[in-house]
C-alpha cells in the first residue's frame, strides 16, 4: 500500500464442469480475497473459465451463481473486481456488476483472437477489456518502432471500442459524446406534473 500498489491477481482456472470444483474454486478465490482486503488492497478475483470447456456455459451460469453468494459474505465496506472469461451469454455477469461490493467486471480474453474477443465483448455491457494475448498480437521484437506503434495503436483503438460497444452501432459512444461535448442538463423530475413545467421553463424547457 506504501509503494502505492492498487491490489493483487488470483486466478484459477475451471476446465469442466463440476458443481463441487467450481464452488471450491469461488470459497477459495474469496478466502485469497479477504488476505488481501486486510491489507488495505484490492483483490482481483479471477476464476477463468476454458474456452474450450465443452461446457462452458453451464460452468459460467453456476459460477455466477457462487460469485454472488461470496459477495454476499464480504462487508459493506470491502471492494473487489471481477476479472472474468467473456460469457456465452451476453450481459451474463450484470448482476455482479450492480453489487455494492464490486468496484468493476472487466474480460479476459482467454484465447480469443482479438476480433473475436472485441465481438463478444461489445455485447456485455458494463464489462471492459483487460486483455493480454489478444492485445498484443501481431506484435513482435523485430518490427520497427513505426510498425509496432500502429499495431499496436490500431489495438488499443479497437479494444477501446468495443468497451463502448461499438458493435452496437456506437449508441453509447455517441450518447457519451453528447453528454460531454453539448449543451444541456440532466434532471431527476417526479411524475406529479405540479411543478416539473415551471422548473423546466426556467431553463427554456417549453411544455
């Protein structure tokens, strides 16, 4: 914590799909994670799921099922991430991200080409990259600074993106820029319709 470290990695790795193997791995992932929460870091719970499981899904469906129940068991005040293989199902792992324990739900790529993994990341919403293989491929020691530059510009572009979501037609990208670059206001109106006219006219809002 003095040298300014955020927090700590453990992973695991589920092959198949074992109800016993799966929970041991989450308790075990949580026990590793409240060492580190006494130390003032944050622990970065990662129970890596095979792309090659044949039962890949079913094995992402339980496990989310044991991540919830060992949030459930940590303090109000304790934080983790989640780093996770990119689900079968889309959006699978929304209910970790709305706990009030989790910090972020960020993706492995886990052995995805890059394409691939930006393609299934973009449907997850909520959930960025935290890619390694696919980040850095096509990128090797004998390439000039120039070519390792704009691969490795062209990656970080397209990783990027797909956290947006660009695969759905850039709708929070766009919704992000108007937020950012345009003029307005957001407002929190209740339904009664008694005083919300009034408050919007102020600023030139006309019925």
């Amino acid at each position: 914590v003095a040298a300014g470290v955020f927090g700590t990695k453990e992973r695991s790795v589920i092959k198949s799909f074992n109800k016993e193997g799966i929970k041991a791995i989450a308790k075990q992932q949580f026990e590793v994670a409240r060492r580190v929460l006494a130390k003032g870091l944050v622990p970065i719970i990662e129970p890596e799921v095979d792309i090659n499981s044949p039962d890949k899904a079913r094995c992402e469906e339980y496990l989310l099922q044991c991540l919830l129940e060992g949030l459930q068991e940590l303090a109000v005040h304790d934080h983790v991430i989640f780093k996770l293989t990119l689900p079968n199902k889309a959006n699978l792992y929304a209910p970790l991200m709305g706990h009030p324990c989790t910090l972020r739900v960020v993706a492995l790529s886990g052995g995805y080409n890059r394409a691939q993994a930006c393609e299934v990341l973009a449907q997850n919403s909520g959930m960025i990259a935290s890619f390694s293989r696919a980040f850095t491929e096509g990128l090797n020691a004998k390439q000039s600074d120039a070519e390792y530059t704009k691969i490795m510009d062209a990656a970080i572009q397209m990783i990027f993106d797909a956290s947006c979501g660009e695969s759905l037609g850039g709708a929070r990208r766009a919704m992000f820029e108007k937020m950012a670059k345009e003029d307005g206001f957001i407002a929190a109106l209740d339904q009664s319709g008694g005083s919300t006219p009034k408050a919007l006219k102020l600023y030139g809002v006309e019925e």
